[in-house]
C-alpha cells in the first residue's frame, strides 16, 4: 500500500490558510487515487518539524511538508529537515540569481533577509517556484529510498508545485497508472441505509475491490478502489446496485445532484424556476454553484414573508389562513405561482420550519413541504420531517428538493 | 503551557467534511485562547487511530478525536480507544433508547447496525448529542490524568459538542477563566491591511497582550488574549481601533455580518428586500441564516435571467441592452425594482459575472455592480472587482453587499 503524509507547517494554526493547504494536497493527490495516512499540522518550531517528520519517516514512504520556507525568523522547515538528515545548508547561487530576477522583475528592493532563502539542503533537488521565490526542494534517504518533499506555504504557490512536480513524481514513484478508482452515488437515503444494503455486494467483491462509503453532499458515495485488470467489475456493480438501489441509484462517478438536475433539465431542453420560503435563497445558490446554469435556471422567488408570498407568488390568501404557510396546500400554490410568473417549463418551491422558533404542536420544527410542477402541469408533492439544527435543516432541505426535482423530471419523460 | 492535539478521523480524507472539522476546532479553542498543538488526519484504521493516540497522549494533556463514532464498519474510533486504553466495550441501554428515540421521531426504521452506536467504553462519561444519535465519550488515564474526548464527525453535531461540552471542560482543565480573550472585528479590508496598520497599536501593546489576526467569514478579526488584571485595555483599544479604521470597524466581539444587519434594520425599524443575479440567492441565505429574520427580511428576487429583471423587477429593457446587466444603471434599477416589488423600506442588489465564463474586455470574470435604495429613495452604488474562483467571488460579493448595507442604514439615520 502507498504510504503518504503531509505535514503543514504554521503558526497559522488558526487561518485558513493552513486548511486551503490540507483541502489542496488532499485533493490532488485523491485525483491520482493515493489517500494521505496522516496530515499534521505543526507550529513553525525547529523541534517539533524535526520530531513529526522523524515519526512520519517512520511510518511512511513519502511525505510532503509545506510552509516555513520564508525568509523571516519565524520559518525554520529547511533547518528542521537538514537536521533530521544530518546534513548541511549550503547557498545556491542559482537560486540566489533568480530570487534577484523575481524581485527585479516587480520592480522591487531585495531585502536582506531574501538570501536565506537560497539555501538548500546539501543533495537535494531543487523544485522551481514559477509563483513565489522560495523553491522546493527533494530529499530521497540513501538507504531507506525514502523521499521528503518541501514544498512553499503560499496556497497558490503549493498548487503550482503539487502540479508540476508532486504527482507526477508520486504516479511514478508509486506506480499509480496500475490501480483504478470510481465510485457510485446513492440519494436520498441514510449511509446506515446504504451500508446495509450494499453489504453482500462488498463482501462478493471484497477480495478484488477495497470499499469505503462517505457522504457527499446530497448524496451517499460507495467508494472503490482496484486493479487495472479488474477496472471492468465497475460494469457489474453498477449493474447489481441499480437494482438495489432502484431511482434512488446515481449511477458511476456521478457529478453533484445541482449538476445532475441541470443536466436532466437542458437534455429535455426545460428551463425552472424556483420558489423558497425557509430556504431563503439556498436552493437557487446551489443551482447557481454550476457556470452555465443560466441556459436553464430562470430565477427563483424568496418568499420570506406572506405578503410575497401573495404577491409575488398569487399564492391566495384563503389558503393561507386556513393551511397556514407550511402546508401542502400553498406548497403547491407557490410552485404554480413561480413557474407561472417565471414564465418557466418546471418550477419548485420549499415551505417549511427551520426554527429554532416558529413551530406549533402540529407544525414542528424541521416540517418541510415541497412542491413540484411540470410542464404539463402536473403536480407532485412531498412532506419532509428533518432533524437536527436550522442549517442542518434548511440544507437538507435544498438537497431534498433537488433529489425530488431528479426524479420527477427523470419520470416526466417516461410517462409522455 | 496547555498542550492539546486534535485527531481528525475519516477515509474523508478527500472530503472537506474534514476540514471543516478542523476549522471549527481551532476556531472554537482559539475564542478560548488554546491553540492546537496538533492536528493530525487519520484514516479509518483501528491500528492507525490507536498509534495515533498513543504518540498524541505522549505529547498532550487533551487529546480531542472526532469521527468515527457512526454505525458502519469503517467507523472504529471506539475500538481504537478501547484498545489504548485496555478497556472493553459495553452495551449502554441509556444511548440505545436514545437511538431508538431519534429514529421513531424521524418515523425511520432503525437499521440493526444503529446497535454499534450504543456500545461504550467502559468507565468512560457520556456526552449526549443533540443532533444525532452518536454520543461523545470522555475518558480519563488513571495514573496520568490525561484526557481523550470523543466526538461525533458530523460537522454540526461536533460544533453542539464543542460549544456545549468540550469548551467548558477545557476552561475548568486548564484553569482558562484566569485569562480573558476578546476579539476586535473590521470589515470590507485585506487581512494585510489590517495587519499593517494595527502593527504599531499592537508593538505598544504585546507585553501585555498577545494578538492573532484571522480572516473569519465577512470581516477580518482581531484576537487578543490578555490577563484578568489587563482586561480593561479592551476599552482603550477600542477607541484606538474606532480611530484607525473609522467606518470599517465593527466593534469589540461583534456578531456576524448578517447580525450586525439585522440588528441596524431592527433598531431603526426597517424591513429590507433584495434583487440578486450572480449570487443566485447566497445573498437571501445568509440573511435567512438568522434565526427570527423574518422581522425584518422580507424576500429576495433571484434574477438570474434578463427576462426575470424585466418581469419581476421591472429593469427598462432599455437599460439592459445600452449598458448591460452588469451595470450601475441595472444595478441601480434592479434595487428599486425589488423594494416597489416587495413593498421594502430597503433593497440591495447584486449584479457580476462569477465565471468561468461570460466575461468580455470590458467586462472582465469578478466585476460586480451594487446597489442600496433607502427608505428615502436615495441611492447608491458600488463597483467591485473580484478575483478568485467563481465559489469565492459569489462570497465575497454576498458579504461585501452585506458590508455595504451595514454602512449605509447606518449613516442613514444621522443625515436625518
């Protein structure tokens, strides 16, 4: 199994800046299918880098270390390393020639400090730095064939080097061109649900594949990882999980549910519309997560209060009285209300409690109802019951409303 | 010095569940002053999570470990635990009922393998969680009086945790109510430029008080941890500050954009509406993150089509084919548009081009045009340019309209 670590170093514990880099390198590298065995995040201390590199080149093949490569006291990755190494810094003046051209490229005074950072570990390979001045460096121990790769803290600088140097040294170094990855997406259900149901399909395959199961947002995903030679077992499983799993299944290496809608939608050439109360815009916000999802996507009214409700949506008054907001009744009312005055093929609408107030013994906290209207007019409506805290609610809300419109714009067609 | 490390558990490695977590972890200890002395990521290994702990609690007088608690077979925090520990596992009927009782309120079937959920370590305190089913343990090591807590992964229900559990233990712990932590809030400028100019207030200073500076969401935030005795020199830095940043500073501890919103739009009895385009609702959704926003927020018109800020904005199609919908003169209209539509005394609006796509020379990818119309009718406007991904400049567009909103109720009332 491949081996791999990062370890981030940074007083910057608290920013957000060392969480870019976690999401970076961890993202990178899931694209060419390696899992980091360990991520820490050190302070900028000689001893600690030195001490959390000693104990990752023990466990590990390669590790990554970002950060601390600066100019100013505080960054000391360089002496931690080559003290981990027994080995010495020596100046690089070819380093030290192009972090003069950086600066005087900007126009910039070159402050004393900058020299420290044209120094390397004696026999390392020196990584170029096309977006910042201090470069990586590659270490490779003599006897272990273990290898450390220092890399820039800049998140920009960090993706630049990750790209140009990092995978492809990893795709080799770990042979990865050999193994396949995919995975299948699975809405609307609980993970306990799919775990259960996709047991016996696990163990059938357990000697050839290794499966993890994660949620996504708005879906479930059964992760797979195999051999070149048994890539085409993801034509089967496929196969055996539509049938497990039956409209809820997303097929292999699904795109998110916002993508998959808009998908649907611009394949039967429908434009929607959409109608929120509870929401309060989140559902048109995560339509409008995906470039281009104006070729389908018309608007979406936030009804927050009644009156727009009346107004903007023709939701009438006597439904409201007599149903209350959250009901059926007007979750229909504003769906027509929004595909109408939206001039759109499809139209949504949410209406619920997301509290933490406003609930009633018959209306509780995490009661949502949604609407759906298709283009010829038929209806659909659904009653929810989320638990857990307003953003919980509201969020699975969206996600529900999109599962819902899946399906019913997935069905629609069917049916002509 | 307090030593605590926090162990992320998850194959989600690839995920951003796990940074999150991360995020709310040192940013919870942070607004107690503890700063994470490790941060470590590992996957869901029975063998990985126990070496993981055994290095941590060599190191550490805490050790908090989230994830891992759920139901499925991957998930083998407890185990690890126990394992380390030399305890067993045991049968709680407390949790199961728990259990049982959350899933009949959802009216689910429960799964035979929610039963794992219930299981302990023995000797271990319960945490009860709120917002799921798995509980958190506390455990003490005998001998050493170290402390390992465990926590649910769910992002939500290990922010319940950490607010309602984990963050007083720890001030009772470490004896934290000896020292006292306050933050300074300011708006609308780079973390750089916050930095800079506080440099000399915070040099006058650091012998008395320690500084961080973070970007938190919609503002950058000045964090200091001082000594009971020096308490009060929030007050005179107050007034410092006031005097550097002058509109821009929002305050000693101050809320969150949204808050600070609403509270100006109550405070002068005002209820707002909004026009978004490029934002697709992320506007009306933060807002709606409030709870109790419904007093003053009442809708918001997603626009992301020309037909819709025609239709339901009634934006002069003049307007849109002379200058475009990027433009002071739609932004200006489409503001009004949604204040008349939603019979508002205030409306903002928000037109750009997030990107990838849609940009032209003169129009470039980040370009977005603002307006606020007041209760008066008076208008203003703002031009921003973006840079970054489309996720960012759709963000940073919300939370500067936001910003903008904040100052202009505010100066507001004293032109009256």
């Amino acid at each position: 199994m491949e081996r791999i670590e990062f370890i981030c170093v940074g007083t910057e514990l608290l920013v957000e800046k060392v969480n870019t880099n976690v999401i970076l390198v961890s993202g990178y590298l899931a694209k060419v299918g390696l899992i980091l065995q360990r991520n820490t995040v050190v302070p900028d201390s000689e001893e600690e880098i030195a001490a959390c590199l000693r104990e990752s080149l023990s466990r590990s093949q390669v590790v990554l270390v970002s950060g601390g490569l600066g100019p100013t006291f505080d960054d000391v990755t360089r002496e931690a390393v080559a003290s981990v190494f027994q080995r010495k810094l020596i100046f690089s003046s070819e380093i030290w020639e192009n972090i003069q051209a950086y600066f005087h490229h900007r126009q910039l005074k070159i402050p004393e400090i900058a020299k420290k950072q044209a120094c390397i570990i004696e026999g390392s390979k020196i990584l170029p730095n096309k977006r910042g001045t201090a470069p990586g460096l590659l270490l490779e121990e003599k006897e272990s064939g273990k290898v450390v790769i220092l890399l820039p803290g800049p998140p920009s600088e960090l993706e630049g080097m990750l790209v140009e140097y990092v995978l492809p040294f990893l795709k080799d170094f770990f042979h990865l061109s050999e193994k396949k990855y995919f995975r299948f997406g699975i809405a609307g259900v609980p993970e306990s649900f799919v775990e259960e149901k996709s047991c016996d399909l696990r163990k059938r395959y357990s000697d050839k594949v290794e499966f993890t199961i994660i949620t996504a947002p708005g879906m479930i995903e059964l992760l797979c990882q195999t051999t070149k030679e048994n890539e085409n077992l993801c034509l089967e499983m496929e196969k055996e999980l539509k049938e497990i799993f039956g409209d809820s299944f997303l097929g292999l290496n699904p795109p998110t549910l916002p993508e998959i809608v808009g998908k649907l939608l611009q394949q039967k050439k429908l434009t929607m519309a959409a109608a929120e109360s509870c929401t309060g815009g989140l559902l048109g916000a995560r339509i409008t997560d995906i470039p281009g999802s104006s070729l389908y996507f018309k608007g979406s009214i936030v009804a927050y209060s009644n009156r727009w409700k009346r107004r903007l949506l023709k939701v009438p008054p006597t439904l409201l009285r007599k149903y209350g907001a959250v009901s059926q009744e007007v979750a229909l009312a504003m769906a027509k209300g929004a595909r109408k005055a939206g001039q759109a093929d499809v139209a949504v609408s949410i209406t619920g409690i997301a509290g933490p107030g406003g609930a009633s013994p018959e209306k509780p906290v995490g009661l949502v109802w949604m609407a759906v209207v298709l283009p010829d007019k038929k209806t659909a409506s659904r009653k929810f019951l989320f638990s857990g805290t307003r953003t919980q609610i509201r969020e699975r809300a969206v996600f529900s409303a999109l599962e819902f419109l899946r399906q019913e714009i997935g069905n629609w067609e069917k049916k002509k």
